[in-house]
C-alpha cells in the first residue's frame, strides 16, 4: 500500500507521468520537461492526441453534470482523475447541489498534493492516493467512509484510465468487482483509449510503457471494452466516441485523424 504522504523526492520529474503528460495536453502547468518531451514524441504518431484529451475532459464534464441534474446523484468516486483542472467533477456536481460529495482516487503523489491544496476548504470533497485496483482500501478509506453512502447511489468513474492497467490485473473484473459494490441506481462511467489499427495500439502501448517506466496498460480495440460493460444497463446513445455523446455544443474541437478515440458510455445498475 502506498503512504499517503507526499514529499518532493517521492516525484521523479525525470519520468514521464500519465497524469502530468494529460495536464499538459489539457493546457496545464503542473507538468515537467520529461512529460512535455514524451507528449511531444507521442503527437508526431498520434496528432490527434491534445484533442481528443480535450473532447475526454468535456465527455467527463457532461456526464456528471447530466447525472446530478437528471438522474440525482449526489456522491461520485473519481477513479485515476488525475490533476485538478478547470471544471472538476466536484465543481460540475457541486453546481448542481451543493451538499455533493467527491472522492478522487489517483496514484501519483502530485496529485495527492495539489489536490489536498485545491480542496483544503471544501470539507464535501477529498482526495487519497490509492491504486485504482485497490477497491477494498478505495472503499474503506476514512475519507471515502466520511463521505459516501454506500446504501445509497454513487457514480463511480473510471474515465480514460483503463488503458493503464495491464491485462493481467483484469481491468474488466475490476469493473465487475466494483459494480458489485455499489447500490441499484448507481452508475459506472468508463472509457478508454482504442484504436482499430494494430500498428497504433503496439506504437502506443510500447511507447508509453517504456517512457513510463511500465505504468500503462494496453490501448485496446472497442469489442475489448464493450466487456466491461456486460451486464450493465448501457444510457442512449450506447457506447460511441466519447465527443459524440451526447454534445451540448457545436464549438467542440474536432478530431482531425482517427488513429485511436476515446471510446465509452455511461450504465447503470439495475
């Protein structure tokens, strides 16, 4: 288990991190050299990388806001969120209802400490370092405890994240395992990186778990994540690009090559 403590020697700024390289692409400042430098190896094969990083955000944005305004639900658990932005699931939810209460989940001590920073005066939202496989200390965390009733219904969020867990830890299980946690009227929210071209899904997949010293998964084909949601109840419009889902606008930016897409939906537990 990792010690939810952070400290500037627990950061090798000479690695490239998934959740600095993402801050980068979505405009932010909280990254390093090497993040920038990867991101920019990753754009000559994947230009398409900045926006569809950008249209992710937006996906995660419209979701919670459509299931705090429309479906109710007031507790949400963010799992590998990643660096605060612009637009956070706290503040979309919170907007809603004020009395919402978030649980971030990421693995990255950057993370821990600037989200802590950001959250410090709003006692409805929390952030712990935790690996999202981890569901029994995610689940039994004092913070998670303080602020999410199990018995009731929660939206559990696993938004361009699964492509870092490797096959062996079972990303649809963890999924699985999750779901089974949850209350009738919960939702899971999940999407993640694929591609219909095997060259890209190697490139990528090889590339990312080189530069960052193995912690990524695989990017994977739509068929593979359509796994995850067996079972499950799929919200209209199913599960599609995540840009298409249901837009609220036309001003989106568009994705210009199709060399790999966010891909997912929304489901709910019955």
């Amino acid at each position: 288990m990792q010690e939810e403590s952070w400290r500037p020697d627990a950061i090798d700024t000479t690695v490239p991190s998934v959740a600095r390289m993402y801050d980068f692409f979505l405009g932010g400042n909280d990254n390093y050299e090497s993040d920038r430098l990867a991101c920019d190896e990753l754009l000559k094969q994947v230009p398409s990388t900045k926006v569809l990083a950008v249209n992710n955000r937006r996906f995660l944005q419209r979701v919670v806001r459509l299931l705090a305004s429309e479906y109710g639900i007031r507790q949400f658990i963010d799992h590998g969120s990643g660096l605060p932005t612009q637009d956070n699931v706290h503040q979309v939810a919170q907007a809603i209802d004020p009395s919402s209460r978030v649980v971030y989940v990421d693995n990255d001590p950057i993370v821990l400490a600037h989200g802590r920073a950001l959250l410090e005066e709003n006692d409805r939202t929390a952030v712990i370092q935790a690996d999202m496989r981890d569901t029994d200390h995610i689940f039994g965390h004092a913070e998670t405890t303080r602020l999410i009733d199990f018995d009731q219904p929660v939206a559990a969020l696993f938004v361009s994240v699964l492509h870092c867990i490797p096959d062996e830890s079972d990303p649809a299980g963890l999924i699985r395992t999750v779901a089974g946690r949850l209350a009738p009227g919960s939702f899971l929210v999940v999407c993640q990186l694929v591609s219909e071209r095997p060259e890209i899904r190697k490139f990528v997949t090889d590339f990312m778990a080189e530069a960052t010293g193995g912690h990524w998964g695989r990017v994977r084909e739509e068929r593979e994540v359509t796994e995850y949601f067996e079972g499950l109840e799929i919200l209209e419009p199913g599960l599609v690009e995540v840009s298409t889902w249901r837009p609220d606008t036309e001003l989106a930016p568009v994705q210009q090559t199709d060399e790999w897409i966010e891909w997912g939906g929304v489901a709910r537990l019955r």
